[in-house]
C-alpha cells in the first residue's frame, strides 16, 4: 500500500476537535440524563458532576468498546475512500466539527438532542458531498429515524405506566409508609435485576462477564431477590406520624433510588456511548497509525480516556440547561417521578438495545418524563417546552448534515 501523506499537525487537530465533540455531547447528551435527579433535588448538580465523573470513566475505560464504528451505522461505506483515505480524514474531521457545532447549539438553548443522531446527520452530510445520495445507506437512517418516534413513545407509556402503579399503591394510600413497604421493596429489586441483566448479558465483553442470557437472567433474578429483601428490612413497616410527614418519608426513598439509578444512567453511558462519541477519532488514528480504513477500528484507552474526560467536563460547564429543561421545565418532579421516568427509561432502552432497535437515552427519558406529567393530567405539562424539544429532534440530523456539508467542503479547500 501507497505510503499516506498524514501531518502530525492534522492528528492533533482531529484529537482537540474530538475533545471539543465530546464536551458538548457532555454538555446535553450526558447533561438530561442527570436532569430528573438534580430536577427531584435527589442529587445536587456538584453531586451529580461526582456522580459522572466516577461511573462514567470506569464505563468508558474498564467497559467500553474496545472497537467503534469508524463510520457511525455504517451511514457511509469506507471503501469509497480507498483510493485517497485522506478524504474520510476529512470527513471524519468534519462530522466531529458539524456535530459538535449543532450540539453547541442545542445546549445554548436548553434543549435536549440525541449526540448519535447528530453524528448520524454529520456523516449523511459528508457522505452526500463526498461521494453522491447513492452512497448513503438510506435504510439505515430510516431506521435511525423510527427511534424518534418508538423511543420517546416507548419511554412514555413505560414511565405513565410506573408512575400510576406508585401513586395507586403507594402515594393515594392513607398510610403511605406501611404502602412503600410493601411496594417499595419490589421497585428495589426490579432496579437492582434490572441492571445486573444489562451488565452480565451483553454488557461486560471486556471484563469476560458476558453470560448467555439464560445464566444472565438467573443471575439477575438472585440478584434482585436480594436486593429486595435488604431493602424490605431497612424500611420502616409503619408510621402514626400525619400524611404529609408520610409522604415526605416516602419521597426520600425514592432519592436513594434515583442516586443508584443515575449512577447505572453514567456507567452504561460511558460503556456505551464514549466509544462512539470518539469513533471518527479512532478511524482517524488508525488510518494514521496503519494506513488502513474500514468499517471497525480499534480504539485506544487514551481515546476512551479522553472521551470520557471530555463529557464529564461538558457536564460541569454547560450542563446545568439542559439539566433544568429536563428536570423542571417539562413538568414538576419529585423523587418518586423522577424515579419513575429513570426507572422506565433505562428499561426501556435496555430492551430496545438487546433486541438491536437503535434507540436514543435522550429521547427516551424526556418521552418517560412527559409520560410521568401525563400520568397527573395534560395541564402538568408545559406544551411549550415539549414542542421546542420535538422540533429541536426533528431537525438534528438535517442541521447536523449542513454543518458537516459545508465544513467538509472548507476543509478539502484548505488542504487540497
């Protein structure tokens, strides 16, 4: 293979570049997974930055991907670049520099927006003017595209549906102590199961921990059992004090519940989505390092490092908007909403990830966050709000595509 002409100076520029992509996917994508529990005033935003910074480095490091796709979903086939790889330098380039740029846009407003959507759209924009229309594999946008509506929709009915079950079972009850120690055990052990099945099947590949779902689910039921019967010995079985003082109890079980959820929402964040936050940076590096392109790339740890410091810093810097658009602006949550919207999200993508649909954690927890305001009326939401969001959803992938179009076009001017 033909010896490639790559500056070292290009390499630290796709490095800064990629940092920059990662900040801003921190700043809104990592940002409103946080918003329901520093909106229920479960978690403060300094603990929720803690909270980040410990679970979301040890998902991107200790059980990230070792190996991304160099080119988002395959959105663009890499072997149209074999003659001059350079040019899916720059493309890579590009997409990071669109999808950052529309991310950046996203957060000055407050509004949450799925970073894999916008990284989707940078390679369409790309693909487009680097190689024609017919070079876009269109079905799987399309497919991409089906997730803005299964996936907030999904969330929704999941969390409308939790929500009622707390409030019938608990929250409406005349003694709501005695209720949630019932009920409040089973959330326990749903949550505690809940996660080990995504950990111990297909979730812990690096660690050599992924079961067959069979052992994972026995696993996971043990470990849900016994998560269960702890939290039933810890709560109290009843109470003589007023309703009020009650609920205010019950409220603060449910903030314990809502911290090991966004812990789970940080790990399996940084186990799953830093990898593809740095993938155009991982085929940068290895066409750099090898001269080789193609659909799968390895990354290294300080990618993966990098990354995960990038999204943890977006979250301290410029996350707090799109935390209070999540977490106060839609509807009024508390911890018990906030545990249910949390609770039905992470589920529901779960699920949605093992039957291999491509869903968004953003659009998935504000549909289960509308779907917790509809479970106590329409008037609990501010339509406003939610119309902004939708809109905001509807153009990511064009807005992400123009960006890219014509930052790839600047690009190929300047260096070739």
């Amino acid at each position: 293979m033909e010896a490639i002409n790559f500056p070292y100076y290009l390499l630290v520029s796709a490095v800064v570049i990629s940092f920059y992509a990662a900040f801003m996917g921190g700043a809104n994508d990592f940002a409103n997974a946080f918003g329901t529990s520093v909106g229920s005033n479960a978690i403060t935003f300094k603990q929720a930055i803690l909270i980040a910074i410990i679970a979301e480095l040890i998902g991107a490091v200790m059980v990230g991907g070792n190996v991304t796709d160099t080119v988002r979903k395959g959105i663009v086939d890499p072997s149209n670049f074999e003659t001059d790889p350079m040019l899916l330098v720059y493309g890579l380039l590009a997409a990071l520099i669109g999808s950052g740029v529309f991310l950046q846009a996203a957060t000055h407003f407050g509004v949450p927006v799925s970073t894999t959507h916008a990284i989707v759209g940078a390679m369409v924009g790309f693909g487009i003017v680097a190689c024609g229309f017919e070079s876009i594999c269109w079905g799987k946008v399309a497919r991409i595209a089906m997730s803005w509506v299964v996936s907030p929709i999904g969330g929704g009915i999941a969390a409308y549906a939790t929500f009622r079950v707390i409030q019938n079972r608990i929250l409406e009850r005349r003694n709501p102590v005695a209720a949630a120690s019932k009920m409040v055990p089973v959330f326990v052990g749903l949550t505690g199961g809940i996660l080990a099945l995504s950990m111990l099947y297909k979730g812990l590949k690096n660690l050599h921990l992924d079961l067959p779902l069979s052992q994972a689910v026995i696993a996971a039921l043990v470990i849900g059992l016994l998560a269960m019967l702890i939290a039933r010995s810890m709560l109290p079985r009843s109470s003589d004090r007023s309703r009020r003082v009650q609920l205010a109890i019950v409220e603060g079980n449910f903030k314990y519940l809502q911290i090991i959820t966004a812990g789970y929402v940080a790990f399996a964040h940084g186990a799953n989505d830093v990898a593809n936050a740095v993938g155009p940076l991982a085929g940068i590096w290895t066409i750099y390092h090898k001269g080789l392109i193609g659909l799968k790339a390895e990354v290294p740890i300080w990618i993966l490092v990098m990354g995960g410091t990038g999204i943890v810093l977006g979250l301290a810097v410029f996350g707090k908007k799109v935390i209070e658009t999540v977490g106060k602006k839609i509807t009024s949550i508390t911890p018990s909403r906030g545990f249910a919207a949390e609770f039905s999200a992470a589920t529901i993508v779960l699920v949605f990830s093992k039957l291999g649909m491509p869903v968004s954690t953003t659009h998935t927890l504000v549909g289960a966050v509308i779907g917790v305001g509809l479970a106590r009326g329409i008037g609990a939401i501010d339509m406003r709000v939610v119309k902004r969001i939708l809109m905001s959803w509807v153009i990511t992938i064009p807005a992400a595509a123009i960006a890219t179009a014509i930052v790839y076009l600047i690009l190929i001017e300047i260096f070739i």
